[in-house]
C-alpha cells in the first residue's frame, strides 16, 4: 500500500469503478466518498483484485498539539465571546490526522489581529465550518486555546445556513456555489 493524501469525512474521492471501495468510504450516488477521517491508501491492482481505495484512523502514538502547532478543526459551538472547536488534525493541511479529537476554544479578541474591537464571533464563525488555527496556548483543564489572528488562518471550508457548499469570495465572505447569497466569516488566504 502507499499512502498519497489525507481525506475529510464527506470529501469525494472520485466516481465508483468497479470495486473500488474499502474500508472507511461509502457510496453515493455514483460517486465514492471518505466516511471517516485519515490517510487515504490505495492497494495495488493484480491480475485477480482490483486496486481499491481506503481510509483507515490512524493508531499508535497519541499525538498532542504544542504551542505554535497549525491545526484544523470544525466548529462545534459559538457564543458571543469565543468559538468552540474540535481539532481534528495537526498541520497546515491536515498532515496528521488525529484519532480523537481534542477540545479548543478560539476567543474574540484572538479571531483577528486588527480593529479587535469590530470582530464578533457570529460574523467570523458558524457551526460545522472547517477552521485552520494555530495553538497558542494549551489553556485549562478542558481546552487549548487558539487563534486565527494572521492572513493564513480562518474558516477554510463552509457551507451555508440553507446546507449549501461555499467558497470564499473575499477576506471576510463566502459565497453560495452557483448562488448569490453570502454570508460573513473570517476567511483564510489559501498558502
């Protein structure tokens, strides 16, 4: 097997050929689809199996973020004051892919880094967004704090109040796909 990128519950990988689908992957419509998060390996085909592609959690060493450490997450709550998250994953881009999640929490005033005064967390978050942050400290008892305070950092995958897939049109919007209705965030700059 050889792995070759790392997959997000509900990403597609593809249409569905014959016998493709392995562990950790589902079947919708005539495309196949990551069901859980993790390295996505595909086996090599023979003359008797055809290759197939799989997603299996990765197991072994827990791993735990430090100061400093890119992480992503998926926002589970929000409050005036401060976003909820669960970091599912260590690195810009989802490198290591964690096996439990792990609690955080992204205050106010750590959501960007000018005019703090104007940010609120409703205009810059909204349950079930994809954020990439970076810890900067490992908080209380129940959570590490982090933030999005710099170009690189925010709210990387969206969908919309009506369910729909967004993509950003600016540094503080998305935008329905093939829609017109936007909605407030606080976007990351692709690297």
């Amino acid at each position: 097997m050889s792995s070759t990128s790392i997959a997000l519950p509900g990403q597609s990988l593809g249409p569905v050929s014959s016998n493709n689908v392995g562990a950790g992957t589902h079947i919708h419509g005539d495309h196949l689809f990551a069901s859980i998060a993790g390295p996505l390996t595909t086996t090599k085909a023979s003359s008797k199996v055809p290759p197939n592609l799989s997603i299996a959690r990765p197991t072994g060493t827990l791993l735990l973020p430090e100061v400093g450490t890119t992480v992503l997450g998926r926002i589970t709550r929000t409050n005036p004051r401060q976003a909820n998250f669960s970091i599912l994953a260590l690195g810009s881009t989802g490198d290591v892919v964690l096996a439990e999640p792990l609690p955080a929490i992204i205050r106010q005033q750590d959501i960007r880094l000018t005019e703090i005064d104007k940010v609120t967390v409703p205009g810059s978050f909204r349950i079930g967004d994809m954020v990439r942050a970076v810890v900067i400290s490992f908080g209380d008892e129940r959570a590490y704090f982090a933030s999005t305070a710099r170009d690189e950092l925010g709210v990387v995958m969206a969908v919309s109040e009506g369910g729909n897939r967004m993509v950003p049109v600016s540094w503080r919007e998305f935008e329905e796909v093939g829609g017109t209705r936007r909605e407030a965030r606080k976007v990351a700059k692709v690297v």
